[in-house]
C-alpha cells in the first residue's frame, strides 16, 4: 500500500489509511530552532583546520547552528507517512549558513505498525507500487535551492540490523536501488547520489553500477567499550575507516563518512576529534565527514546499549 503523504495534503500534516488518522513524520535533522548547547564548549567536536576536509553533521539538537566549520546538513526520511513540506525549512536553515544538504532516504514507514517484510518491500519496489513515493520526494526535493545529495537504502550491508532492505540479497538491492535512482533523477537531475553501505567485508555483493553512484558514502563510529571488549584495545578512526574505504576505492568516486561518530574517555574522544578531519595522503578520495550529533537510535549488539555520541549534553542543575 502507498502511504505516502501526498504535497497537496501537507498542510493538514495527516495522513488517513483504512479508516484511521496517522500524524505524518517530520523529517529527522532539521535543527532546534531554540538550542540550548549551541554555543556549548565541547571537546568533543571534530577538529577543523584550513587544511581539513568538508565537515557537516546530523545535528536535530542545533549544536552546530552557529559553527562555521559545518558545511553539510544532514536529514533522514523515510518514503511513507512523511510531511515533506518541511523540507522547505531544512533549505532555507542550510542556505543561511551556506551548507549543503544530504537526505537520506529511507524506504519504510517510521510507524513499526505499518513496515511490510523484506520479501513485500522489494516486491513493492520492483513491481512499481512504491514508484510514487520516490517521485512525490524527489520532485520536492527539486524545488530546494541548496545543493542537494540522496542517500538511499543506507548500510544495506549490515544484515544484523534494524533496516527491512538489509536482509535483501545483493541482486534485490541492485534492482531497487537502480529503480529509485532512475525514478529521482527524471525529477532531480541535479543532485548527486550516494551508495552507503557500513563498511563491511560483503559491500561488494550490493553495488549498483557506476552509472547510478556519484558518490560512496560509509558508516565509521568508534565506541571505547566496544573496541575493548571486541579487540582489546582502543581503535582509532584510521582503523575503523581503512577496512570499508579498501574495499570501495576501486570504484574511483568520491568517497564521504556519511555517519560519524565516538565516544569513550577523555583521551579516547581527543584522538577522534583531532584526526576525523584531517586531510589524509592515505585517503586520497575521502572528501567529507558527516558527524551524528545524537544518541544512537537503535542498541548496539552484545547489550552495548545506545551509545551518546553527541558533541554537548544538557546541563542540569
């Protein structure tokens, strides 16, 4: 079933399915318009230098609303159930500050309720019941005056995780990837396209062609309790990069870490910060980092629970 909330229906920011009313989603990211840690001191931000790559962030609480070294916003949606007019204002926060805009999109309802299986979702995608919800997005992202990159169906290589289209096989993916790249450029010919996946040994099974791929995006998060408990000591961002951008820098397009993030202690959160941005002779293709200013949505597996990765926390007194 198409469930996607259509642009004529936005200003009543509701959705009616079979008989009932679902509030639409907003999309995730658009920054706190009254952040209270945006002006925050916190060594736990990446280090910007004038030699550094681009820097953004996923950023829902404004902690990088007055930081000029953000270059990229970046919001999550998904193609169901979405309000899309607010994407309007998502544009106009990234015009101000001079940022370009990444969106991942995501190809599922945010209501657990109402997500179909693996088997129903690439069915949907491939059969063309789900060609209106990339063509209503992608014509509204078309209206947006910022430069624009689509990320779709991201860490489709991490099977042990929440996402329906990372139990697909690799062929499954190709083909749903294909058609809703195909289907987004004939309304956005202007954006850029990114193939995300985490980084992991099997990447190679899920790309979709280089005609489809502007650009390679991975996933690098460093969690101190984690690298202890899985390796026996901490991992710096060079180890956790070096394995997914082997292994994807053949393919001879920019490369950006499209989700960044650490936590650890004081010395830990220190050497991420100095080295996520450096410009790296090692790295010839690493163009950008995108930070994830939030705690982690999903729990990380072996009861790692929700790691925090963001750059200043409320105070409390």
């Amino acid at each position: 079933m198409n469930r996607i909330t259509k642009a004529a229906a936005f200003s009543a920011a509701t959705l009616l399915l079979s008989g009932a009313v679902f509030a639409a989603s907003s999309p995730r990211g658009i920054p706190e318009s009254n952040s209270t840690t945006a002006n925050a001191p916190s060594d736990k931000r990446p280090v910007i230098t004038p030699s550094s790559i681009a820097f953004g962030a996923y950023d829902p609480h404004g902690d990088f609303t007055n930081d000029a070294n953000s270059k990229i916003e970046h919001l999550f949606l998904p193609w169901e159930d979405v309000d899309l007019s607010t994407l309007a204002v998502a544009d106009e926060y990234a015009l101000a500050r001079g940022r370009s805009l990444q969106i991942t999109v995501e190809p599922w309802s945010w209501d657990r309720n109402w997500r179909v299986t693996r088997q129903e979702l690439y069915t949907g995608i491939v059969n063309g019941q789900y060609d209106d919800n990339a063509v209503t997005i992608c014509a509204e992202v078309a209206k947006l005056k910022s430069p624009v990159t689509i990320r779709f169906a991201q860490e489709m290589d991490e099977e042990d995780n929440q996402f329906t289209w990372a139990h697909w096989t690799g062929p499954e993916y190709i083909q749903a990837y294909r058609r809703f790249v195909t289907l987004c450029r004939a309304e956005l010919p202007n954006a850029e396209y990114m193939w995300s996946p985490k980084g992991n040994p099997n990447l190679r099974e899920y790309y979709p062609g280089d005609d489809v791929v502007d650009v390679v995006g991975l996933s690098v998060f460093g969690y101190q309790p984690y690298d202890q408990a899985t390796t026996g000591r901490d991992q710096t961002f060079v180890d956790r990069l070096t394995p997914g951008y082997n292994l994807v820098k053949d393919y001879g397009k920019p490369i950006v870490v499209a989700e960044l993030g650490y936590e650890g202690d004081e010395a830990y959160v220190r050497d991420w910060a100095q080295e996520v941005a450096k410009s790296r002779p090692d790295f010839p293709q690493l163009t950008a980092v995108v930070y994830f200013n939030d705690r982690e949505v999903y729990p990380w597996p072996d009861n790692f629970g929700l790691p925090d990765w963001r750059v200043a926390r409320e105070t409390t007194n």
